[in-house]
C-alpha cells in the first residue's frame, strides 16, 4: 500500500478542517496512522499508509513525501 507523511499547521483552520473530516471518512480504510510527531502548539505530522484512493484525497498543501520507515 502506498504510504504518506502530512503535516498539519495548527494555526489553519481551513486545512485542520479539511483533515479532519479526511480521517472520518477514510480513517477505518488506512493499515497505518502513527502517532502524532508534531507539536501540538503548531503542527501535528502523521504518517499514513492505506490505499491510493484515500492518499488522493488528501489536501495536496499538507502532503510531505511518501517515503518513511516503520
């Protein structure tokens, strides 16, 4: 399965927004969420892995590569 690293900046709103509602739509459909590796003061970093499909809808503004290690 493809795989992702996002980050979030806390202070947009806008984007919070938009992943949010991302994880409620495709969270049960992803085989991996790590933990949160940001600062929750001013980003939250994630990395994904769950089917392309999902990947694409996430907000292109917070995508941050596709390569991590478990």
């Amino acid at each position: 399965m493809p795989r992702t690293n996002i980050i979030v900046i806390v202070d947009d709103r806008g984007e919070v927004a938009a992943v949010d509602a991302w994880f409620v739509k495709w969270r049960s459909a992803l085989s991996h969420v790590s933990e949160d590796f940001g600062w929750s003061c001013c980003m939250h970093i994630w990395q994904l892995e769950g089917p392309a499909e999902a990947l694409a809808e996430l907000p292109p503004s917070i995508v941050a590569g596709g390569e991590w290690t478990s």
